[in-house]
C-alpha cells in the first residue's frame, strides 16, 4: 500500500531576499565571478555573514538573470533520501521541466532510491539551461551517504551548473582535485569579515548610530570584521547612553561576549516579545500559526513581521513571509537563555511544537519535538505509528536513529516497537542486539490474540532471517516455516516477507522445486502489497532459482517483469540495473554475446548506485564472464577479484562462490596450480559427501583433477556422483546440464568415448529446449572434437551440429579479436 507522499517544505526552497538593512559589499560579488570554478565554497564560522554573502551575489547583475535552486538545509535532511528529495525539489522549482524529477517518481510504488536519482539528475542537468546550485548550512549534514553522493555529484558535474556550498567547516567533498584543476572558488572567514570602512558605513548608515571614527575602529578591532558581534554590538548602543563605555567593555572571549550581548539586546526588548523570543527560540523554523501553539498566545504573525522589520535576526524563508529562522547564533544564544531562566519550560514548548507538527501532518518533525522534550512515550507512540511509512519511504536510517534514542525500558514496555526494532537493525545489516530484543518481546504476554499471532509472526520471520545472516541453514528453515503459519490471512506484507524468507531457505537446502513455489507466492503478495522495490529484489533470486532449475526462459521472463515494474517510474526504482545485468547472464547463455554487452551497457548507464547491494558484484562477474569468452582470461580474473571484494549475500544462499569462478578461471588461462592452490584451501577432496551447498565448489574440483593426467579417474569418478545427486534431486535441470557435459569430458580423457557421447547427448537434449549454448561453447575444442562424433553418430544430432557451428564460428572470431589486439600492440 501507498502511503502519502513525503511533505516538501517548501519555505525551505526560497533564496532569502536582500536585507534593507545590509551593505552592499562589490569585492565580495566579485570573488563568486569566476568563470572556471564550477563550485564555490563559501566557509567560515557562524555569524561571518555567509549567506548574506551568496544573497547579493545572486542579486547582483552578474547574476541576476540566472536560475537559482536553494536549498537551507537543517538536521532533518541528514539523511540520503530526504537531502536529494529537497535538491531535486530546489531545482524543478527553479527551472520548471529542468530535471522533470518528482520527489516519488510518477507516483506508482515506493520513492526512487537516492542513488539513482543523483545518476539522473547528472543526466537532466547535462541537458538541461545554465543554473546555480546553493546548498546553505551544509556543515548540518555529516551522514556519509549523502557526502559520497554529493561529491559523485561534483565530479559529473555539467559545464553549465554552478554549486554554491555555504558551511561552516570545509565539506567532504574532492577540494584538493577542484583546486588542482581550477573549478573550485573559495571565500573563507577572512574574505568575509568586515573592513573597517565597512563596519563605518554598517553602524552610521545601516543602523543610525552617531559613533566616532575611533570608537568604530576599536569595536571592528574588538569584534575582527565578525558581523554577527557587530550587529548585536550595534543593536545594543542603540539604546545605550554612554557608547565610549559600552565599547570599553566590549571585550574578551566569544562566548562571554556573546553572553553579555544576548542579556543587552533582551534587556531592551518589550517583555512580551523578549518572552515570545525566548519561547520561540526552541523552533528551527517559525510560523504564525506554530508560534501560537508554542507560546500558547495569539498574533505571532504580527510579531514575527515586526522582528523582521526590526532587524532582530529573523531571516525570512519566502517570498510571502510566512515563515522565518532565527540566525543560528541568535536562536543558540536565546535557547541557552531560555535554560538559564526557565530551565522546566522547554520540555513543556517541545510538546507543544511536536502537537502542532503531528496535527498538520509533519511527523518526522513532530518526532524530533517529542525527543527535544524527553517525551519518550510521545516519540514511541509517533514511531509505532508511523514505521511503516517510514520505511517504504526508505528512511530506515532515520528511523533506526529515532529508536536507539528510545531508553530500554520504553521499548519493553511495547513488544511491537521491540519487534519494529529488531527488523530495522537487520534491514540496516546489523544483527547486534536483533536476539535480545526478539527474546523480550517473546516474553510479552499479549492479551488479545490476534496481537499474540502478530508479535509471534514477527519473531519467527526475523529469527529465520537473523539465521540466514550467520548462515545456520536449518534454524533459518524451521523459523521461516513457522513464520509462513502465522501470517495473517489477507495480510500481503506478512504473507510475502515469509514466503519470501521460506524460499531462500529452500534454496539453500537445494529443494529448488519449494524453493520456487515460495517464491511465486511472495512475489504475488509483495506485487499486491505495493512494495515494488522488495519485488524486484525477489526476482533475482527467484531467476537464479529458475537458471539452477534450467528453465533460462522463464528466469528471462521474471527479469524482464521486474525491470517492468522498476522502470515505471522515472528515475527508475533501485534494482533496475539488477534486471538488466540478469538479461545479460540470459543472452550470454544463448550465445548472444552483443545482446549481453548491450545489457551490461544499460546497467552500467543506470550508474554504479542504481543497483540492489548485490549488483556491484554480479555486474562484475556477467562482465568477466564476457571476458572469458573474448580470451581475455587475465582480464577476467582482476574483475572477479573486485567482484569478490565487493560481495554481499544479502541473505542469498553462496552456491557459487566467487573463488570457485576464479579457480575455474585460472584452468581457462593455462595456470592449473592456482585452481588446485583453492581446492587446498578449501579443503575439498573428491570422497567428501555432496551437498547442493557445495555442488558448484565440487564440480570445479572435478575439472581441477580433470587438468591433471594423474588423476583424470578421481574426476570421472566424482563428475558421476554429481551427476547422480543431481537426478536424485530431479530439480536441478540447469545443474544437470552443466554436469553432464562435465561427466562427458571427463569420460572422454578416461578414454571413454561411446559413454563420454552418452553423456554428451542427454544434455545436449536438456539444453535445446530452453536454447543454452554457452555451457557447451567454452569448454574449447575438446567439446568441438565431442560434438562433431555425436554429430556423426548413426542417428545423427542436429542439436549437436548446430553447437559445432556455433563453436567453430566462435573460433573463427576469437581469432579475428586476438589478430586485432596483436595489430593494436604493434602499432
């Protein structure tokens, strides 16, 4: 199911308008005009007038006929998907139709993952007008998905974009390679601090002071050019009858300077705007209506219009001011205030705010409300009910954040929340803490039933995955069985997710058959749930379930199914490159080594992030298998190399492990002591018991002893109990296709022939109707020399004559490619 889209701020999107109030400073205006920089850092502490800064350069004719995309960011976009939401927003606003992103794609299924939104919108800005990017108040984002994301961003970064970054500390980002090559613009603290001639035209013109030119000096060399102290400094001489004294005193550290000014300013302030300063002082961003609830008083628009017009650090956010900031100075000084005189009061300002957010929609703020008030229950509650949304918005990190703040004893007390818990640490890869707190929640005594069977679905579903994490294949079988009893009738979610549980671990213990059937099943409530992500996810393993079972046609129809369902919405939903590279593995088998290519092409212009966590790995090994096929068998084993390094199961059973494909690898390059050094390592012997677990590690120990003269026997041998437990199994066609032709080789160096064709023509059989060529192609010319004797049998095989001409013309382009490469290196 759907939930309602993300809200967008959008007071969050207007570029501040110029203060009356402010100086116009042209040597500042001047060092954003460089033309080579296609990102400019504008980096100082708070208070050194940054965003003012970037505001008249915008305003300025150098600018002001230019799109503009701002975005004021603050702690609630710490996070990947709700940072690029507010970016691509920014920029559509800007320039309508100039990136054509929404923040849920077109509406159908969950949002896009943020990695492939960064990949498209690379893409739209490239084609799309000239635009400025500013991205104030950066220094508030520290999560590392969105500084790799941003700094992928910078270096793909159109000719016709300019990013702006306002931030107090250097970002994350490739500064020392943009400085290197020209494309990065600087002003730091000492291009923005005040002269002495500024700071005189500030305090007479600008706020009316009557001061001498030695009394302006000693305060600009008191405050060092920094604009927020100068501004309080001048709000207080204001009203103050002795300036020479003020000034005098005017001295020592920040902070205390900051304390004494924050008490001068208050002071002089009517006693109900001092008190709605303070009371307000705990909101990151105000409104009439969320200032009412927050003082409990009325009018607040009127307040809040007359600060602004006051010049009392109010920073308005659209062009209607509506809402408004305080200077993030100003609001840390008025908050530390507030617990200096009221320290009871801000528990009480909190819920108020956090009441006003939930009532207008806006949960995620009136969570961060319940926690800036202590009120754990409050945040519970709101989390409880809100999780679901959370997650299918693919905001799990947040959520997980939220519920490590939960003390212990609130989330005892609420076995769901317990439960919601476990299954967010374990989506995030984390199985710490998963047990104990699946353990409590068993140990809660529900008093309705239909609660009991739910918290006991969830225990069964999580432990099974928990055990699927650390590889315990039996535990994992046993709690996803149960889990499958207990879902609730009618309910897609449960019922998918344990099927889905069910069938990995069906996979795992090698019952393909079940393994299958459960995963039809999950994908069919997964589709009807909405949860299109978590269907394309499914699909992967249910094609590698299909291709074990050899039927290539319809793991290529699920494929395809899923990138259906990922490419509805634009950007594609993640795990469209997942489909594209599983197309390829389809084309490779049949021999369409271009269609392959052309595939692996598609998932790769997708982007590195638009894939599941597995495709960084399985697009590295569709690619080396190609490499394989062109000869380049050096090539192909560096890409397996990485593709190993960048593994991850994602609870999928091992069955063909990554060192296995590079041993095999390393007999197709001629270095057979590299494949028998794996075999050592991995312990393998041709007498150890069979398991499907371990098939494909000892069918490759079977080719190993093939490569050795002196132990062709053991191979024929083990090749035939493979071979055995695989027709046992009676559910491992694709299995039994590959082993065939293995018993067929083995046979043929036993000198075996007429049991070696044998073997040869039943898979030759299995493989015509689902159209597999490769398994037979790479094996060389030993399978030439086989199928040319099957082709010859009195019979005849046209099965086998078509696989010999598709080898001898793969012989012939192979000897075409490696005369090319010859003549490229001569050259």
């Amino acid at each position: 199911m759907e939930g309602p889209e993300p809200v967008i701020l959008t007071t969050k999107l207007h570029v501040p308008q110029p203060r009356a109030s402010s100086i116009t400073r042209a040597r500042l205006t001047r060092l954003f005009a460089n033309d080579a920089a296609t990102v400019t850092v504008v980096a100082a502490p708070a208070g050194f007038g940054k965003t003012t800064a970037v505001v008249e350069w915008l305003a300025s004719d150098d600018h002001r006929e230019k799109a503009v995309a701002w975005l004021s960011l603050d702690a609630r976009d710490n996070d990947a998907a709700t940072f690029w939401r507010y970016v691509v927003a920014a920029i559509e606003l800007a320039s309508p139709g100039a990136v054509s992103l929404t923040p849920r794609g077109d509406g159908h299924g969950p949002p896009p993952a943020p990695e492939a939104v960064v990949d498209l919108l690379i893409n739209r800005l490239q084609s799309g007008p000239p635009i400025t990017l500013v991205l104030d108040d950066l220094h508030l984002i520290d999560d590392a998905t969105v500084h790799d994301g941003l700094s992928y961003l910078v270096e793909h970064l159109p000719s016709q974009v300019h990013l702006v970054v306002a931030t107090r500390a250097d970002p994350p980002l490739p500064l020392a390679r943009l400085r290197v090559n020209g494309r990065l613009g600087e002003i730091r603290a000492g291009d923005l601090r005040f002269t002495e001639t500024e700071a005189a035209r500030y305090l007479t013109d600008i706020m009316g002071l009557e001061v001498s030119a030695g009394q302006i000096a000693a305060l600009d060399e008191r405050t060092e050019g920094w604009i927020a102290a100068l501004q309080l400094a001048a709000l207080s001489l204001r009203g103050h009858d002795d300036p020479a004294r003020f000034i005098a005193r005017f001295a020592g550290d920040d902070r205390y300077v900051v304390d004494y000014l924050v008490e001068e300013v208050l002071q002089q302030q009517q006693e109900s705007v001092r008190r709605f300063l303070l009371h307000t002082s705990i909101l990151g961003r105000l409104t009439g209506g969320l200032c009412d609830a927050v003082t409990g008083g009325s009018g607040s628009s009127v307040i809040l219009d007359e600060l602004d017009r006051g010049n009392l650090f109010v920073v308005p956010l659209d062009d209607q001011r509506l809402w408004y900031r305080y200077h993030h100075l100003f609001a840390e000084m008025l908050r530390a205030r507030l617990a200096a005189e009221e320290p009871e009061l801000s528990r009480e300002l909190h819920l108020r705010a956090s009441g006003w957010y939930e009532r207008n929609g806006l949960i995620e703020q009136a969570i961060e409300h319940a926690f800036g008030a202590d009120a754990f229950v409050r945040a519970a509650d709101l989390l409880e009910a809100s999780s679901n949304l959370l997650r299918q918005n693919r905001q799990e990190l947040a959520l997980l954040a939220w519920l490590e703040m939960l003390p212990p004893e609130v989330i005892d007390a609420r076995p769901s929340l317990g439960l919601i818990f476990a299954g967010t640490l374990l989506s995030a890869g984390r199985i710490d803490r998963v047990e104990e707190l699946l353990s409590d929640v068993e140990a809660a005594d529900p008093t309705a039933s239909d609660e009991a069977r739910a918290l006991h679905a969830g225990i069964a579903l999580y432990r099974g995955a928990q055990s699927m994490v650390v590889g315990d294949g039996a535990a994992a079988l046993s709690a996803s069985q149960r889990a499958v009893q207990l879902a609730a009738e009618g309910n897609d979610i449960e019922q998918g997710a344990s099927a889905g549980l069910l069938g990995l671990a069906l996979w795992a213990h090698g019952n393909l058959d079940a393994a299958a059937a459960s995963w039809t099943v999950a994908l069919e409530h997964l589709e009807a749930a909405g949860y299109l992500s978590d269907v394309i996810g499914g699909s992967l393993a249910m094609a590698d379930i299909l291709l074990a079972r050899g039927h290539l046609t319809a793991a290529e129809a699920v494929y395809r199914h899923g990138l259906e369902l990922a490419t509805r919405s634009q950007p594609p939903l993640r795990g469209a490159a997942d489909m594209h590279v599983g197309l390829s593995g389809v084309h490779y088998e049949r021999n369409d080594l271009a269609a392959a290519r052309a595939e692996l092409r598609s998932a790769e212009s997708l982007g590195e992030h638009s894939g599941l966590p597995q495709n960084r790995h399985r697009r590295r090994l569709a690619r080396a298998r190609l490499l394989l096929a062109e000869a380049a068998a050096n090539e192909a084993i560096e890409m397996l190399d990485e593709a190993e390094r960048l593994y991850v199961s994602d609870m999928f059973p091992d069955v063909r492990p990554i060192a296995a494909v590079r041993a095999r690898a390393h007999l197709s390059a001629g270095r057979p002591r590299e494949a028998r050094e794996w075999a050592r390592r991995r312990s393998l012997t041709p007498a150890d018991a069979l398991s499907y677990a371990r098939e494909y590690e000892h069918a490759t120990l079977a080719r190993v002893l093939l490569a050795d003269p002196t132990t062709v026997g053991d191979a024929e041998a083990l090749a035939t109990r493979l071979v055995d437990a695989a027709r046992d199994a009676s559910d491992r066609g694709g299995s039994l296709i590959e082993l065939l032709v293995l018993l067929a080789l083995a046979r043929s160096a036993a000198g075996h022939e007429d049991a070696s064709l044998d073997a040869l023509e039943e898979a030759v059989t299995l493989a015509g109707a689902e159209g597999y060529v490769r398994v037979f192609v790479d094996e060389g010319a030993r399978m030439s020399h086989l199928l040319t004797a099957l082709a010859k049998r009195a019979t005849g095989n046209p099965d086998a004559l078509r696989l010999l001409g598709r080898r001898r013309r793969r012989r012939r382009r192979r000897r075409r490619e490696s005369n090319r490469r010859a003549s490229r290196r001569r050259r």
